[in-house]
C-alpha cells in the first residue's frame, strides 16, 4: 500500500532532505482536477515505492505554494536530493509520471 504523506511548512524541510526522488502535489480540496489527480498519484506511489510521494494543500499552507511559485493546481514538484528538478501543472497519468521519475532517478545513477 502506498504512502502519501501530507507535509506542512513544518515538516516539508525534513519530509524532502536526504537521497531519493520526491515528488510533491501541489492541490486544493475544491480543485476538480486535483481529485482527478489524487488516483494518479496514488497508483505511482503504489508502483514506485521507492520514491516519496507527498501533498501540500495551497489553501493551507500559502507559505509553501508561494516558495514553489505555485500559478496553477494541480502542480507536481519533483525533487532529487531535496533539490527541485522540475514541476509539471494539470493532471498527470501514474505512467507517465512514473517513467519520467525513472528518468530523473537514471539521470542520477548516470552522474554519480
């Protein structure tokens, strides 16, 4: 069973440091897209649990969305080495979004 965890502007530091892929959903509760996105999400932490999976509610937390530049929900953040690689908005397939992860993870295996 996957693991989405939800991060606060107190957690998210701890949540995102160390070695590894994560990816963080950016997302609102009265978002339509973010609740198609929510599955999605679930079955690529269900595929790759290898990777962390968190969400941030915008609403909530104001602080983080604006650190991140957050224009538009759903947005995805990826983070290799708690270190942003990329963000992608609007609903994202678990497929694709699992193979781009991999690629991100191959990229670092290939540099180090």
């Amino acid at each position: 069973m996957s693991t989405i965890t939800d991060l606060t502007t107190e957690t998210f530091a701890d949540a995102v440091a160390g070695d590894g892929i994560t990816v963080v959903d950016f997302w609102a509760p009265w978002c339509g897209p973010c609740r198609a996105m929510a599955p999605q999400l679930d079955r690529a932490a269900t595929l790759r649990p290898q990777y962390r999976f968190a969400k941030v509610n915008v609403d909530e937390e104001q602080a983080l969305a604006a650190a991140f530049q957050i224009r538009g929900i759903p947005t995805l953040a990826v983070l290799r080495d708690g270190q942003l690689v990329g963000t992608a908005s609007g609903v994202v397939q678990a497929d694709q979004l699992v193979q781009a992860l991999d690629q991100v993870a191959a990229a670092d295996t290939q540099a180090a």
